[in-house]
C-alpha cells in the first residue's frame, strides 16, 4: 500500500488526503501503521449511508471490505440518535458499492453478524454502532476477536474533546467512553477527535 499522498490536518480535526475529505484519525493512523502492507482485510459497523466506508475503501484500499448496519430505524431520544432514512440510506450504500467486488455489504444487527464471522481476520475493524454501553462494549468485544495479531481495532463517537484519557470512573464518561473504559480497564485509550 505504498503512496506519497500525505494527510492535512483540517480545522475540524480531521484529515484530507488528496481529494478525500473528512479522514477520521484511527484510518491516518491505521495506513501509517501499515505503510508497507499490502491487501489488508477490514470491517466497519454502522455504515449509515458508506460516507466513511468509502473514505476506508479509498484511503486503505483493502483487498477484502465487509460493511455491516442493521439498516433499521433507531430513535433514542435520551442519547440524542434519530436513524430514520434506513431504507434510503441502505440503498444507497448498495448503489454506491455495486461495481466493486471486494466489497461485502451484511445487513443485519452486529450482535447476530459478528458471531458468524471468523476469529482473527481482519487487519482493521472500525467501530460505529450502537452507543448504549452494552451494544458497544459488546461490539467491541467481537471486535477484539475479530482482529488479527498487529491489527488495529478502532472507533466512532468518543468524544471530540479527548485526547489521551482514562477515566477509571465511569461516571466521567456516557455511552462509547463507558463502553471503552469498561472493556479496557486499566489501559489508556487515544481518542482524538472522537475517534477512540
């Protein structure tokens, strides 16, 4: 995956790479880590309309991406998330991936998705699903298994103002940082610009 594209910091705290805008953190960081690697194996959850998929798809090019999203409405008030576009944002993705092959699109709840899928094969597995500490902790979980020896595993909504930060308190944090406390006790986690 050799290039001579350099990242840009933008004003919003994430990154542009060429003509891709909008590069979350954990992607910059996941293709210096594997500057020299070819055909990675990667993994979004909560793909919505593939905004960011597409941004893994171009700024990774993997050999294998498998996109997973339950596609069904989500209305939780108490958290703030209203996910109502389901069916036209499952079109979409479709629409906009149907000429590329390496592409696996898995509609289905990551809770019964994940199980199925085989331990200790992807090099990068991004995390955006649910945001109830249960349904991330548990995504994150997966995730661990998920991912290959030296792999990255990575995810959304952390919080933007985090930096380097553990909270052995989990009252500090709601939802995504509950999640990722709880799973990795005791370890510091890197979030910057809401990427953990």
């Amino acid at each position: 995956m050799k290039t001579t594209e350099k990242f840009v910091k933008m004003r919003c705290g994430q990154y542009q790479m060429g003509e891709v805008l909008y590069v979350r953190p954990s992607l910059v960081f996941t293709r210096n880590h594997f500057s020299t690697k070819r055909k990675l194996t990667c993994a979004e959850i909560g793909v919505q309309r593939g905004d960011n998929a597409h941004r893994i798809y171009r700024v990774l090019s993997p050999e294998r991406l498998v996109l997973i999203d339950c596609w069904q409405p989500i209305v939780r008030d108490d958290i703030g998330e209203n996910y109502s576009a389901c069916d036209d944002n499952y079109e979409y993705t479709c629409e906009s991936f149907k000429d590329v092959s390496n592409v696996e699109i898995i509609k289905g709840y990551s809770k019964d998705v994940l199980p199925t899928l085989k331990t200790n094969s992807f090099d990068y597995f991004y995390i955006d699903g649910g945001h109830l500490v249960d349904e991330c902790a548990a995504d994150v979980l997966e995730g661990i298994r998920l991912v290959k020896i030296g792999g990255i595993l990575a995810g959304h909504d952390y919080g933007a103002e985090s930096r380097i930060v553990y909270y052995k308190d989990e009252s500090k944090g709601v939802g995504v940082q509950q999640a990722i406390h709880y799973v990795f006790d005791g370890m510091y986690v890197n979030g910057e610009t809401g990427d953990w």
